[in-house]
C-alpha cells in the first residue's frame, strides 16, 4: 500500500484544484519559506481526520479554507482527498484503490467520504487502525515533533510503539470489555439493591393478603344477609303495586266519560267557528282594502317626508354655506389686509432704499472730495516745511547754514527711503489684495449661479404649487358634490328604513308580531317570505305574483313559536296571520319541474330564480314549490295545455305578474294585494345600503385625494418658503462678497493711489535735493516772516491730519450704509414672496366663495322645486286620508259582527273550559296514581339493582325463608358491617401486586445470574487480551532496541542507546531513552546539542520502521539541523527504507534534493497562492512524461 495521488481544492494557500501524483521511492517537496510547502503535510494530516486546530496551524478548523488575497475571493469549501494503492490488501477492503476525501464548508458544516461515499470519522479510524498510516502515528513527523519525540514523558513516548506493535486495536478491545464490565458490575450492584427492596415488600404484601382473605369472607356473609333484607322490602313495595293498579282501571272509566262530554261541545265550537270563519273572511277583505289605503297614505306620507328630510337638508347645507363663507369672508379679509400691510410695508422699505441710495451717493461723492483735500492738505504741509528750512537757513550763517542743509538733505534722503519702503509694502499689500479679490469674484460667481439656480427652483415651485392649488379647488369640489350625494343617499336610506322598522305594507296582524319580535318579546320569528327570498329586478313581479298571499306569511322555527304568535294576536285582536312553522311544514312534491318540460318562453322553476338561507328553504320551497315561470301569459297558457297531464305543477306565472293556476284558473291585470311591492321594497332598501357604501368608499377616497393634495401643497408652500429663505440667504452672502470685491477694489485703488503719491514725492525730494545749493553770502530772513511761516505750516499740518480723520470716517460710514441696503433688499424680497403667497391665497379663497355661491343658488333653485312637490304630495296625502276612513268605517261594522260571533264561541269555550276542567282534574289524579306506581315499581328496580350491584344477588330469583324476621337480621348485618370495618382499609391490589412482585423477584435474580456469568465472561477477555497485547508489544519492544542500538551506532559512527520500560506492566509503563554518543558520558536527552537530538529521533523512528513499516511517511524539514556528513548518514539510511516505504520529505537541503526519485517544487507567482511543478528522476537522468507512462504500464503488467 502506498500514497497515490493527493488532491486538493480550496485548502489553505491552494484555492484552485491540484492534483500532487506520488511515486514510489523519495520525494522531495521543495521551495522557498510561505510558498506553501507545510501545507501539503497540513492537507494530509487534515484528509486523515485531524480535529486539533492548533496542529493545524490555525485558531479555528474554517482557518483551512483559503480566506483571499488582494486578486482574489475567498472560497467557500475546502476539500482534499487522498487515493491510497490497495493492491496488497492492506486494508480490509475489497478495492485496489481507496479514495479517503474530507470537505469543509465556511457555514461550519464537515463531510467524511470514503470512495466517494459518506462516512464517519470513527470509520476512518477503524480503517487504519495499526496500520501506521494515522494522525498520532510515526507516518507524519514534522522538524517540531522530532524534538518533542524526545522531550516528551515516558508514557507520552509509548504511543508510537504501540503503533509500531500494532496493540492499539487491542487496547480499543480492553478498553471497551472494562467498561462493560464496569457497566456490568454497577448493574449487579443495583439488582441486589432492588432485590432487597422486594423481599421487604412480600414481606409486608404477605400480612395484607391475608387480611384482604379475612375481609371476603365477612364480606360475602353480608352480602347474602342484606340481600335477603333487600327481597323483603321488595315483597312490601309489591303490595302497593297491586293497590295502585286497581286504582288507575277505575280512573280510566271516568276519563273517557268526560271525553264523550267534550267532544259534543267540539262540534257546537266548529259550527261556531265556521260560521266565525266566513266573516273572518269578510273582515280579511275589508282590511286588506283598509290596509290597501294605508299603505298609499303611508307611501305617500314617506314620500313627504323624504322630501321634507331633504328639504331640511339643504336647508342645514345652506346653513353650513353661509358659516363657509362668513369663515372665507373673514380669511379674504385678512390675506387682503396682510397683503396691504406688506403692499405698504414694502413701499417703506423701498423708500428707504432710495433715501439709502442717495445716501451712499451723497458720501461716495463727499469721500472723493475728502480725499483729495488730504491730498492737497498734506502736499501744502509738505512745501511750507521746506519753506521753513530754507528762512532757518538764510536766518543763520556759516557752519550753522551748512550744517542745517546737511540735516535738511539727510531728512530728505531718510524720507527717500521710508517712501521707497512704503511703495514696496503698498506693492505687496496690493498683490495680496488681488489674490483676494480673485478669490472674493470667484466666489461671487459661483453664489450668483447659485441664486439663480434657486431662483429658477423657486419658480417651479411657484409653478408647482399653482397646479396643485387647481388641483385642490377641483377636489374640493368634488368632495362637496360627493358629501351632497352621500347626504341625499343617507336621507333616502333612513327613511326607508323606518318604512322597514315600522313594517309599513304589511297586514296588521303581521306588523304586529314583527314588531313584537323585533322587541323581543316574541322568539322564534325568522319573518316574513317577502323579507326572506332575493331575486333580480326582471323577476320580481313573477315571483311577487307567485307567492301571492304568503309573501307576508310569517315564518317561524317551530311550532310553539307559532303557538305563542297567535296567542298574542288573540290578545291583541290584531287579525289574522298565515305561519309558517319549519319544523312542520312540508313542500309538495316536486318543488321543481321545469327539467321535464319542454316549451317555448318557458324561464325555469320559480326556486331557481331567488336566493334563500338554508334554514328557510322548507318554507320557500313550499310556498314557491311547483311554480313554474314564462315568458307571457299566452306561453304560460299554451303550457298548461300540453304539459298538465304530463307534469304535476302547481301553477304558472309571468314576468308580467299573472297566474296560472293547474286547474285552468287564471288571474291578472292590475294587483291590489299587500304583497305588491315588498320584494322592490326590499331590494331599494338593498340598493340604498349598497349605495351608501359605495358613496361613502367614494366620498372617502375623494376626501383622501384632499387631504394628500392639502398635504402637497403644504409642503410646496413649506419649501417655497424654505428655497426664499435660502435664497435671501444667499442673496445677503453674495452681496456681502460684492461689498468685499468693491471694499478690496477700493483698497487696491487706495494702494494704487498712494503709490503714485509715494512716487511722485520721490520725485519732489529729488527735485528739492538738487535745489539745495549754497545760500549767498548775507542772505538773511526777518524774524516776523519765519514766525508767520511756522504757524502757517502748523496749521496746514493740523488741516491735513484733520481731512485725514475725516476721510476715515467717511469710509467707514460708507461701508454701513451699503450693509444697511443689503439687509433692505433682503426684507424687500422676503415681503415680495409673502405678497405673492397671499395673492395666491386670496386667489384660492375667492375660487372657494365663488363655488360657495353657485352651490348656494343650486339650492334655493332646488328647494323651490321642493317646495312644489311638497304641496302637491301634502294635497295627494289629505285626499287618501277621506278614502282611508271610509274604509275604516266599514272595517268596524264587519269587525262588530266578527265580535258577536267570537262572543257566542267563547260561551261555548267557556262551557268546554269547565268540562275540560273536570277531564284535567281526572287526568291529573290518573297522572298521580300512575306516578306513585312508576315510584313503586322502581323502588322495586332500584331495590333489585342495588342487590345486584352491593351483594352480587339477583333478589328476583330468591327465595325468603317462612321465618325470616327483619329486625334480627339488621342487627346481624350491623355486628358483620362493624367486623368488617375493624379490619381497617383492605388492599385490594395485594393479592395481584404481590404475584407481580413475586414474578419480578424472579426476573431480577436470573438477570443477576447471567451478569455475575458476563462478568466472569468479560474478566476472562480481558486477562486474555493483556496477555496476548503484551506478548506482542514485548517481541516488538524488544526488537526495536536491537535496531535503535545498530542504527544509532551507524548514525553516530559508535556509542550507546538503550531503551528501558519504567513499569513492571508492559501495556502502562513508560519508555525511558538512554544515549551516549562517542567519547561522551551521560547526559540528560535536553543537553544533547540539536545535531545529536535529531539523530537519535531519526534513529528511534527508522528503528520503528524497521519493524512495522508505514506505507508511506511524510517528514517535514527533519534534516534541517544536520550538517552535512549527518545528512549523508541520514540519506544512506533513507535509500534503505525508501525501498519498504513511500517517503516525502520537505527539505532545503541540495543534497536531499539530489538523494529525491522526484522533485515537487511549490512556488507563489500570485501572491498567497501557491502552484505546484514537478520533476520525476530515474538513474539519475529527468524521466519525461511519457517515461512515466511506460513505467506505469510496466508495473500494471508486472514487469
């Protein structure tokens, strides 16, 4: 077995995929340090299952995955599989070729795959379990571990020869047989407890099964003692039975004598009660006609008052005008006020601007005239000083005068210099001041594309907020028609639905059960079919026609319901009322027919034209049941024709309201029923409430656009002011940088003029210097003329430093009042927006006053219009009134006679009521009797169930002894119940318990018997497995000192070795190293140089190899600390085992390179990741490519 092929993709500094290929024999990995080389032995160590971060190299296991470089991502996975030669069976594998792969995603998630197929970690273990190929094996030995091999404890140091004696599976062994016997003795340890416990508890269940015994036994000799006691109050109540029985024959007799009574008087109450019926009849028609005459007074009443609700809505709406204007009059008033007082506000500002202006004017002119008065002043001065020199000059002679004209000519020279220095400081000021005044126009220029950019903004929010305004009038227009039209639905709505609350329409004694029903003094009422069934419009006037009479038929859930209902029409003399109870009613078959028919104009069955509640589908079914619906009445006719003997239905109706009955019985032209309207009342009162809603959704999203629209302008308005603000703001800041360019102008003039000042004096002190000449012999001036010149040239000095004063000050209160006209056209500007805005409110507000005042003449043209149809509906409703009493009038005459006859039937029910009294009175002794016998008779049951149930006896199939006496049996029953009770509680369960207690203190003593033999079984495996670990660790031990002693010896050319266990016990003692070099004594491992360390741990790993060979071994650097007569000895001992073992070493060391079969050069062009070249050798000559495919081929065939 050896090391195939390593791939790697994503690990570390390798992020694309590679594939290493290995041969047999060295391999070197080389390159420089960071190229990536450990990293191979990392992938390696990683693909064989390593789980300790740090040996890794890292902090923590994603640390592996390649993390990026400057040119490059992270990845997301790492994954490195290794392809292990299998031909010699090394693994228990049926495979020649074993793929061990692991990945690693960066969300923390791990695979172990073996060929291809998902495994665990424990699996892979297992696998190469004693086979040196591992993690904590000698396969992997990095230049670290070397030195630790030494440094480690002695029973650290022991894992390698475990290894190499192949002991580890039988340690695994041990290991597990030892905690199971643990598991097994701690298992013992717990039965004996829990057998303890249940010979405690037989114990105790013992003594309460034998009381529970005792207690049966009392308990069945009372059973049978009370059951007998039972059977004799059986026999008593028996007695009674008999007595009771004969007295309820008797009763019998009398009832049915009184029912003959009654039934005589039943038939004297139907003749009444027909006779009754005929005028009831009578009265049904006239109050139909009177109800007929109600409802067009009511029609119209409701019509009135509609009209008058929604005169008073304009009414109240006109109200809501006028509060609406008065407020729009009052804001009109105050925007035109603000608007005046900015108006004036703004011309006072404007005259200040211009009184500024002139201002400014006046003192830029006064300034010149300053300014060059200075100049004059100080030009007077400066002559009047020479003047003065030249009389102090002609009032002295000699050495005075030449001494005078050399300080005059040194003064003069000295002001040569003070004005050449002054032009050269005036020069550099002037300079400085251009740069500003550069910077100052630049700026300027960008602050006047700024405002003119705002400006141009501040005209599209003008412009902005213009439309939105129209939008805004427009909305709030539309949301005053929509509250208009959502008034007049809401109007119409109420006063149909006091139509529907006062059941107007309806027969009297119809509206009064509703009206009942609605206070809840009736329960049960569902209402009427009218209320019940929806259609469309088109057939309407079918199915009105179709339920005839029974539209207002009044449905109720049960028949007590109705019982209830009529008793309060009987109270009430309300008339009568057609019921329909759902729990009787019952449809005639079929309820639909048109399937079988087969006609011209025929629409369908009435049922499937309307829409009902399941609850009421028998009462629609039966009052629309059989109805069929055509087109006309000429099609209903020829119908009846040919299908009456066909298909049984029971009438025919039209979309125009006639009928056509089965029997040829045909009704139409105009209806005068009550029924007539109430399925269109019905559905107005539907349209309405749907039109409410619609109008409200309406009005709402009307409303809601208004308020956005309010929003939106609000927030322009709020801009606008925010984008004058800014843009006064800006106006101020770029006229204080105007100020700063004319301020720096006028300096840089100032300098300019001073220079040339400055230049020309120069060339006045030049001039004056060349005049100075010799005085003449004698020249001499008059005291008087050199005073007067002195106080002359005084005073021009105080003139001149008085303009000077001037001058500044004048300056100065030139720069404020061009400040103050700032700061006036910024107010200017802000009121010019403020009147724009107010005009544009003023504009907003009149629109508003003008729809106002349109809204208010639509009004008042409407409420004349309304006004005119209140008279003529209050004129319709006097005249319906006149009618509607005559049909009052006879309603009573007939409603007397109908009083008559109820008299006349009451005497006779009056009569029955006493005979029914009597019957009542029987029937309740008969009910009396019968009850004390049913008491009886299951006095008898209960006294048989209760024997039955307390003693276990059926007392029915019992005898009772001739002699039985009931007093001493109680006392017997008493003296058992008290024996029984003294026995105190009884366990019931004792008996079962203890059969399960008993069945598991069996169970517990056979686990106990077959652990104590496992446990034997397991103590036996395990002397077994010392014995058999130790045979073998001590032939390898033992080996491996003879070879560590030889190869030592050949390492360091002589010396000593020895290796020691410091524990009389193989398998657990530790492994002490003893070495002496030649020519040197002994000495602790950790003060042997790093040359000597490392030879004896590569001769203490070759000793290993030399009895268990690894299939392959990775060594990382481990020649590092050789020089280079201890690498020739290393690489002579390396070409020995290299033809055992696939070795691959990381090294910079030329000679190990040149000892390699194959060179791996790892390289990083691009930063952080590394690439991979390789060279194979053989005989000391580059093998090609192809080479390496013929040797391939070669050994596949053996050769």
């Amino acid at each position: 077995m050896f090391l195939k092929k390593v791939s790697i993709s994503g690990f570390k500094s390798f992020p694309d995929p590679i594939e290493l290929g290995f041969r047999e024999g060295v391999t070197a990995i080389v390159g420089p340090n960071g190229c990536g080389k450990t990293n191979i032995a990392d992938a390696i160590r990683w693909a064989l299952g390593e789980q300790r971060v740090k040996s890794l190299r890292g902090r923590q296991m994603t640390d592996v995955i390649f993390s990026g470089s400057e040119a490059r991502k992270p990845v997301g996975m790492a994954e490195v599989s290794l392809l292990l030669s299998n031909e010699d069976q090394a693994l228990p594998l049926e495979y020649t070729d074993i793929l061990l792969s692991r990945r690693l995603f960066r969300s923390g998630e791990s695979a172990y795959l073996l060929n291809r197929n998902p495994c665990r970690l424990k699996e892979i273990h297992d696998l190469l379990l004693d086979t040196g190929i591992g993690i904590n094996t000698y396969a992997i030995i990095e230049q670290a571990q070397v030195d630790q091999i030494l440094s480690k404890e002695p029973l650290e140091r022991r894992e390698l020869f475990d290894e190499a004696a192949g002991v580890g599976r039988y340690k695994k062994s041990r290991a597990e047989a030892r905690k199971k016997l643990a598991e097994t003795e701690e298992g013992l340890l717990r039965l004996a407890d829990r057998l303890e416990e249940l010979e405690t508890q037989l114990r105790s269940l013992r003594r309460e099964v034998k009381k529970a015994e005792r207690h049966r036994l009392v308990g069945e000799e009372l059973a049978h003692l009370e059951a007998r006691i039972s059977l004799h109050h059986w026999r008593t109540h028996q007695v009674a039975v008999e007595e009771l029985e004969g007295s309820v024959m008797a009763a019998e007799d009398d009832r049915v004598a009184v029912s003959a009574e009654i039934s005589t008087l039943d038939a004297e109450i139907t003749r009444i009660r027909e006779a009754q019926l005929a005028v009831q009849d009578e009265l049904g028609e006239a109050e139909n006609r009177r109800y007929s005459s109600l409802t067009r007074v009511k029609d119209f009443e409701n019509r009135l008052s509609v009209s008058q609700e929604r005169q008073a809505g304009r009414q109240r709406r006109r109200v809501q005008i006028e509060v609406e204007s008065a407020r729009l009059d009052e804001e009109r008033e105050g925007t035109r006020k603000r608007l005046a007082e900015a108006g004036r506000e703004k011309k006072g500002l404007e005259k200040q601007l211009k009184t500024v202006d002139a201002s400014i004017e006046s003192r830029r002119e006064a300034l010149e005239a300053l300014i060059k008065n200075c100049e004059g002043a100080e030009k007077g001065a400066s002559r009047l000083g020479s003047r003065l020199i030249e009389l102090a000059a002609l009032s002295s002679g000699g050495e005075r005068v030449k001494l005078e004209r050399l300080a005059r000519t040194d003064a003069l020279e000295g002001e040569l210099d003070t004005l050449a220095s002054s032009v050269e400081t005036d020069r550099r000021s002037k300079e400085e001041h251009e740069v500003r005044l550069k910077k100052a126009s630049s700026k300027a220029e960008k602050l006047e594309g700024r405002q003119a950019a705002l400006e141009e903004r501040c005209a599209e929010t003008i412009e902005l907020q213009r439309n939105v305004n129209g939008e805004l009038v427009e909305a709030t227009e539309e949301t005053r028609r929509g509250l208009e039209r959502l008034n007049r639905v809401r109007a119409e709505l109420e006063s149909q639905e006091k139509i529907h609350v006062r059941h107007e329409g309806y027969q009297r004694g119809v509206a009064a059960v509703l009206a009942s029903s609605d206070k809840g003094a009736l329960s049960g009422v569902v209402g009427t079919l009218a209320q019940l069934v929806r259609t469309e419009e088109r057939y309407e006037a079918a199915v009105e026609a179709a339920l005839g009479a029974s539209a207002q038929a009044v449905v109720c859930r049960t028949e007590g319901d109705v019982r209830r209902a009529v008793d309060l029409l009987n109270r009430l003399r309300a008339g009568r009322v057609r019921f329909l109870p759902l729990d009787l009613i019952r449809a005639r078959r079929p309820v639909r027919c048109a399937a079988e028919i087969n006609a011209a104009g025929l629409i369908g069955d009435a049922l499937d034209l309307v829409t009902f509640d399941d609850e009421t589908a028998p009462a629609v079914e039966f009052a629309l049941g059989g109805t069929l619906v055509a087109e006309s009445l000429a099609e209903a006719v020829e119908m009846l024709r040919e299908w009456r003997d066909r298909v049984a239905f029971r009438r025919i109706v039209t979309l125009q309201g006639e009928v056509v009955e089965s029997g040829g019985v045909i009704v139409g032209g105009m209806r005068e029923g009550l029924a007539e309207g109430l399925l269109s009342r019905v559905r107005e009162l539907d349209r309405l409430r749907e039109g409410l809603r619609e109008a409200e959704e309406a009005h709402g999203v009307v409303r809601k656009r208004e308020d956005e629209l309010r929003r939106r302008f609000s927030a322009t308005d709020q801009s606008l002011v925010a984008q004058r603000e800014q843009s006064t703001e800006t106006k101020l800041e770029l006229e204080r940088e105007r100020l700063e360019v004319e301020r720096l102008t006028a300096e840089i003039s100032r300098l300019e003029e001073g220079i040339e000042r400055s230049l020309a004096r120069t060339a006045e002190i030049r001039t004056e210097l060349a005049e100075l000449e010799p005085l003449p012999e004698g020249a001499e001036a008059s005291p008087e003329e050199e005073a007067a010149l002195r106080e002359e040239h005084s005073a021009a000095l105080a003139e001149s430093e008085r303009l000077a004063a001037e001058r500044d000050s004048a300056r100065n209160a030139l720069e404020e009042e061009r400040l103050a006209r700032a700061k006036l056209e910024s107010q200017i500007e802000a009121l010019s927006g403020e009147i724009e805005r107010s005009g544009r409110d003023l504009f907003a507000l009149d629109a508003q006053m003008a729809s106002l005042v349109d809204e208010l003449a639509e009004l008042d043209r409407e409420s004349e219009e309304a006004d005119a149809d209140l008279e003529k509906l209050t004129s319709a409703v006097a005249e319906l009134t006149l009618g509607s009493d005559d049909e009052e009038r006879r309603f009573q005459d007939i409603h007397r006679r109908m009083g008559e006859t109820s008299g006349e039937l009451g005497d006779k029910m009056g009569a029955r009521g006493a005979v029914a009294s009597r019957a009542a009175e029987i029937e309740r002794k008969l009910s009396g009797i019968r009850e004390s016998l049913a008491r009886e008779k299951a006095e008898q049951d209960r006294l048989v169930i209760e024997a039955r149930e307390h003693t276990g006896h059926d007392i029915a199939g019992m005898v009772l002894p001739e002699d039985f006496d009931l007093a001493p049996a109680h006392r017997q029953a008493e003296r058992l119940r008290r024996h029984r009770e003294s026995l105190g509680e009884i366990n019931y369960a004792a008996v079962s318990s203890y059969d399960a207690a008993c069945e598991r203190r069996d169970f517990y003593r056979s686990r106990r018997d077959e652990l104590e033999r496992g446990a034997l079984s397991l103590g036996e495996s395990i002397r077994r497995l010392n014995a058999e670990a130790s045979e073998r660790f001590l032939a390898t031990f033992n080996q491996v000192v003879v070879n560590f002693e030889k190869l030592f010896r050949n390492l360091f050319s002589g010396g000593e070795a020895r290796l020691t266990l410091t524990d009389g016990d193989p398998l657990e003692g530790g492994i002490e190293i003893d070495v002496r070099p030649p020519g040197k004594g002994s000495q602790p491992l950790i003060g042997r140089s790093g040359g000597e360390r490392a030879l004896t741990a590569i001769a203490l790993l070759f000793a290993l190899f030399e009895v268990k060979p690894s299939p392959f071994c990775i060594l990382d650097e481990i020649d590092a600390p050789l020089d280079d007569a201890n690498v020739d000895r290393f690489l002579k001992l390396l070409a020995i085992f290299a033809q055992k073992s696939q070795f691959l070493i990381m090294t910079h060391n030329r000679r190990t390179m040149e000892a390699a079969d194959t060179l791996v050069g790892v390289t990083m062009v691009e930063a952080g990741v590394s690439r991979l070249y390789t060279l194979a050798f053989s005989g000391g000559r580059l093998v090609t490519e192809e080479d390496q495919r013929s040797f391939s081929l070669k050994k596949k065939k053996g050769t």
